[in-house]
C-alpha cells in the first residue's frame, strides 16, 4: 500500500508492535455495503468519499465505529453493562487492528442549562485556575470562581482521636463562586399559576394540566394521595398552607397505595424536571407547556453572568472573570496574549494556544459564556474539536462528519491545520467529507460508490488523491482534479 506522509520516523529496524499500522475491515455488509474490505492506514488523515447514500456512513459509523464502542463496552463489568445499550456486532467478517473510536459529530451539546461553551472545552477551567492565582483581591481556589459551585458554610461537634480522645467543635467554609439567586443559571424563573393548574377544578378531577401529571398518571396519583390537601376540594378552596403544600413543599417523606415515596411541591419539581435542561433541547409538548407557564429575566444580583458578587469582584488587569467570558473569543485570546506573569507562563500559554484554535476554526465570534445548547451542528462539532486538541489521547481514532459545514473557504485551511495537529499527535483521523479541499490534502482516499442505494456500497478508489486523479476513473477523480497536482 502506498499513501503519502506527512513524516516518517520509523527505524530501519521495526519492532512487531510497530507492524500493526493499518485497520483492516473484511467482508462489511451493513446496509448497502456490497461485501467491502479495505484497509486504512492508523496515524493518518483517511478522507471517504463518495455521492450521499453510497455507504459511507454504513462503513464507518455503522461498522467500524460501532464494532470498537461494543468492544469497549465489553470492557465493563457485567453490573455497568447493564445500564448501557446492548450493541450488536456489524455485519463484517472481520475487523483487526481497531482502536477507540471517538466520533465527532454535529449534534447538539449541552442538554443542561449549565453547559456553556468555556464549560465544555478547558477554557474555562483554565480561566478559573488563572484567576485563583492572578485576581485581586484574591477570593479562593479555582471553584469560588466556577458558577456551578455554590458555597457552602458548616459547623459542629467532632471528635478528635489523638492521645485521649476530645470532642472539638470546627466550622467548615467551601467558597464557590455560584450566584445564590439564580443557582448559578444566569435568569430567575417566576411561573404563571393558571398554566399549572385549573383552580375550579379538584386533583381527581383534573385540575393539574402539567404535561404528565394527568390525574390517571403517577405524578398525579402521588398529588392526589399525599394527604396534604383533599383532593376532592376545588384548589381556589384551599388554604394558604395547602397551596404552599400544592406548590413549594420541600421533599416529604409518604406513602401511596402502600408504597414509600418523596412529595415534592409541583414547582420545584417542574423546576428540576423541565428546567434543568436547555428549553430548546425538550420535547416540543414540554417546550411548548415551559414557553408558556414559565417567564424568563435576567437574574438581578449577577446581571446574567452567573457568577457570585466575590467573583465578580476579583479583577486581572480591571477585567473580572465575567467580564472575559461575556468578551468575543478573539478578543479573549488578545487580552490574554499581553498578559506577562512568569509565574504562570505554561497556563497562559496553554490557554492563549486553545482561544487562537477557537479563532483558527472560525469561532473567534463566541464567547465562553455562550450556552452550548444554542449553537448549530457545524459550531457544535467544531467546538468538539477543539475539546480533543487539547487531549492527551494518543492512538485513537477520532472520526468527523463533514467537519467543513459552514465554514468559508478561509476557515477550511484551518480546519485542515487542526486535523494535521490531531495526526501529528499519534491519532487516526476519519473525516467522511464532500469539500475538494479536504480531499486534495488527505492522506489517503476512499471512494465508495458508484451510485446510491442499491447502485452503491462499493470501493471504487483507494490510494492518494493524486492517484485518485491520475486514475480518472470515478466521478469524485475528475471533480477533484483542479485541487491536485499530479
């Protein structure tokens, strides 16, 4: 097999271990895929092509990614594998030579209201590592400026086993750097009760119209038999004490039909079930219901940013955590390239070297404090990216899906410049992708075709682009050729 390197620094002299470069797939079957076997050489950029419905993903997502996520499954004890998905093994005869398959792929990140941007690459614990060490006045380590780390005050009696025993009495502080009116969420919820409720109504009769807690429902049957409130009263009739129990009673201990459970007023309980995840990525009954019994502001105390007012204090050159967080990521990476502190040089750098990947890629418009949950496939892929740039993974396989989605002609030289950072980092990258560019600069191609369907799931091409080129033997060969030099 011949295929064009970036470098080679093999000895003369191989070690057996060093003989296991490639990965060999025989006899693959999944869907469309017409008896393939291939081999795809580890350690470098192996770009598949082909028109859509040609059995790319079939060979890739659904043979050879799927066959190394059920290997290591199988890793597992017999206990955790119980609570995973059991995969079955592809339709292949064999599959040798395989390694952890990581896929980065363009659906959304960041289900929970909590996931940012900075939360879910280092940027963010890099941040907060800076200004524990740098900010002034100097609040605490690293997690009293992280909003998902709320700070926490105890005391009492303990006992002290040294010499003759004595009980001592100590006080435990933990300084987190979550805002306490909003728990860190950046908005305070205040809710519309005539969506939660029909107050003509009794429980049994219906009066609860939060989606799944109809009264023929679980929900429903604990409402109506936790004995706080009598069911069989219309809710305008309660008191002031059953309507606090209705709505905002902490979790209670009771027991229903002569099973044991936790009552829990119907607004923290909405609150934990509906709005600890992004409102965009809920079902569209519940989203809809939260649209509309749900009002939405700016939390006051932290003005959005999350953030306690002790975090919010301690400043790096006049600017506060939130304030480089709130700053678009390209000016994010300035700031922190013209800071000079020796004492935290390899921090800086390494930091400084993540936020110019962001601007690399295309991203440099974001900012740390986005909600991940908002952004598109493209920018959620590439986020993910990023994310691994910085792994200490060596001799996996990461695998792309059409990585160049909404990127100008620009930013794909640089994408182009992330996967080479990922190859030279001792990984295998498969990136299955229709952009001339991204072909002309892979290592080795793949071309499945010739058509869709049942006209597919064959390999028309392997080798380089430019015998790809040279070959002119497929339609992908004489698209290609304006980007090769042969």
């Amino acid at each position: 097999m011949s295929m064009a390197t970036r470098t080679d620094t093999r000895s003369p002299a191989l070690h057996v271990a060093d003989s296991h470069d490639l990965i060999r797939v025989q006899g693959a079957r999944e869907n469309n895929l017409a008896d393939v076997s291939i081999e795809i050489p580890k350690r470098r950029l192996t770009v598949f092509t082909g028109v859509s419905g040609s059995g790319k993903s079939s060979l890739v997502f659904a043979t050879i990614a799927a066959e190394s996520q059920r290997l290591i499954n199988e890793t597992y004890s017999a206990f955790v594998q119980g609570f995973m998905p059991t995969l079955a093994r592809p339709e292949v005869d064999v599959l040798e030579g395989l390694t952890t398959a990581i896929i980065v792929d363009q659906q959304r990140m960041g289900a929970d209201a909590r996931s940012t941007v900075g939360t879910v690459t280092d940027t963010g614990a890099m941040l907060r590592i800076l200004f524990s060490r740098l900010g002034q006045p100097h609040i605490g380590p690293p997690g009293a400026y992280s909003f998902n780390v709320p700070s926490v005050r105890a005391s009492g009696a303990i006992t002290v086993e040294r010499g003759a025993a004595k009980a001592a009495r100590k006080t435990f502080t933990r300084t987190g750097g979550m805002c306490p009116r909003c728990e860190g969420r950046g908005a305070i919820t205040d809710f519309d009760l005539t969506q939660l409720y029909d107050d003509s109504k009794t429980i049994n009769a219906g009066a609860l119209i939060v989606p799944g807690y109809s009264v023929d429902g679980w929900y429903g049957r604990i409402f109506a038999g936790c004995g706080f409130f009598d069911p069989d009263r219309p809710i305008r009739t309660f008191t002031r004490t059953e309507l606090h129990d209705l709505l905002h009673k902490e979790p209670t201990k009771i027991k229903v039909d002569n099973v044991n459970l936790t009552y829990e007023g119907l607004i923290p309980k909405i609150q934990k079930s509906f709005l600890s995840k992004d409102v965009d990525a809920l079902q569209p009954h519940i989203r809809a219901f939260v649209e509309r019994a749900v009002i939405f502001t700016t939390c006051p105390d932290c003005g959005g940013s999350r953030l306690s007012e002790a975090a919010r204090s301690s400043k790096i050159s006049g600017i506060s955590i939130a304030d480089a967080c709130a700053m678009q990521i390209s000016d994010l990476a300035g700031w922190v390239h013209g800071l000079a502190e020796p004492s935290v040089a390899p921090l800086l750098a390494a930091l400084h070297h993540t936020l110019e990947a962001f601007v690399e890629i295309g991203l440099g418009y974001l900012s740390l404090d986005r909600p991940s949950g908002t952004l598109s496939g493209g920018e959620a892929q590439r986020v993910k990216m990023i994310r691994h740039l910085g792994s200490s993974l060596t001799d996996v396989t990461y695998v792309f899906d059409e990585p160049t989605i909404g990127l100008h002609l620009a930013d794909v030289e640089q994408l182009l410049g992330l996967l080479d950072r990922l190859v030279d980092a001792g990984t295998s990258v498969i990136v299955i992708e229709h952009h001339q560019a991204v072909m002309a600069h892979a290592d080795w191609i793949i071309d499945l075709g010739p058509g869709a369907g049942h006209d597919g799931g064959r390999i028309v091409f392997e080798g380089t682009p430019a015998e790809l080129v040279a070959a002119r033997s497929t339609l992908t060969g004489e698209h290609l050729a304006a980007y090769v030099d042969t």
